[in-house]
C-alpha cells in the first residue's frame, strides 16, 4: 500500500523528530525474518530504549538529509530495518545480540554521530560496557575510598572491644 504525499512527510516528520536526540544509528538487512521474531527484536530493543522501525529507504533518506546521519545513504539499500537511540553501545548490543540467534537479520553498518561505522565495528561497539554498566562502575570507584575510610574508622573501637573481651576472658 503506497502512501500519499501528506502521509510521506509525517513520517519524514516523526522520523526527524525521533532522531533529533539520537547519537547512534544502525540499519540491518531482515529479509526472511519472520512477523515473530521482528517482534521479537522489537521487545529487546525497547527494554534497552532503542528506537526500531522499518521505513522505506527513501523517506528515511529524507529524514537524515540535514543530519550528522546523511553518511548513512550508500547503505540504505535493500529491505532495512534501522535502529536508533542516545546509547550507542544499546543500538549495537540489540542488533548484534538477535543477530547471534536469527542469522538472517544482516547488519549493514550504523553511524556514530558523522562517523560511518561498518558490521564490524558495531560489533566492536556492542562489546563495550553500556552506560548503566559504566555508571555503575563509576559509582563504585568514587565509593571504594569512603568505604575503605569508613571500615578503617569502625576498626578502632572493634579492635578495643575485641581487647577488653580478650583481658576479660583471661581474668575470668
């Protein structure tokens, strides 16, 4: 079912839109895949709020023409889904991680901001820590010395207590 006019720029519209905040994108190849596991794929990617549609190459071109992602065009070929959210490494986990269990979804390559990126370094980028996993580990860094500071503090008295029991013990 062909769209008319006004609907096309709606979508170029809402696509725009949706990849104002956007700072990575990637487009793979679904031929073959079937209703379920496109379904699939969508569930995985909006618990790590990734933004994934199938648009026609053409208005997805419009779409990205006054962006950093108008490198993307040499790859929008073919029947492409695209994949799109401010976590970087999120967009690359998603695509590569169904990738791994459905081999017909094909990654073509993505973009990182005005960078092009092919199917292998997304798959270098999907093996970083995420965000949340970052955030983590910076938390745990930045606490590491109070809590060291803080058990050192609680010795002091833990260590006269166990002394006082220890004389305790040996006058009784």
């Amino acid at each position: 079912m062909s769209l008319k006019l006004a609907d096309k720029e709606q979508v170029v519209a809402a696509l725009q839109a949706k990849l104002a905040n956007v700072q990575a994108m990637a487009v793979a190849e679904y031929r073959g895949l079937s209703v379920a596991q496109m379904t699939a794929l969508r569930v995985a990617a909006r618990k790590q709020s990734v933004h994934v549609q199938v648009v026609k190459n053409t208005l997805l071109k419009r779409a990205l023409a006054d962006t950093d992602f108008a490198v993307m065009n040499p790859l929008l070929s073919g029947p492409l889904v695209f994949a799109a959210s401010e976590d970087p490494v999120a967009v690359a986990k998603v695509l590569t991680d169904f990738a791994k269990g459905n081999d017909k979804l094909v990654i073509t390559g993505g973009a990182l901001g005005a960078k092009l990126m092919d199917a292998k370094a997304l798959q270098q980028l999907s093996k970083m820590p995420s965000r949340e996993e970052l955030l983590a580990k910076l938390m745990g860094t930045m606490q590491a010395p109070i809590s060291t500071f803080v058990r050192t503090l609680n010795e002091v008295p833990g260590r006269f207590v166990r002394t006082l029991a220890a004389v305790r013990d040996q006058a009784a």
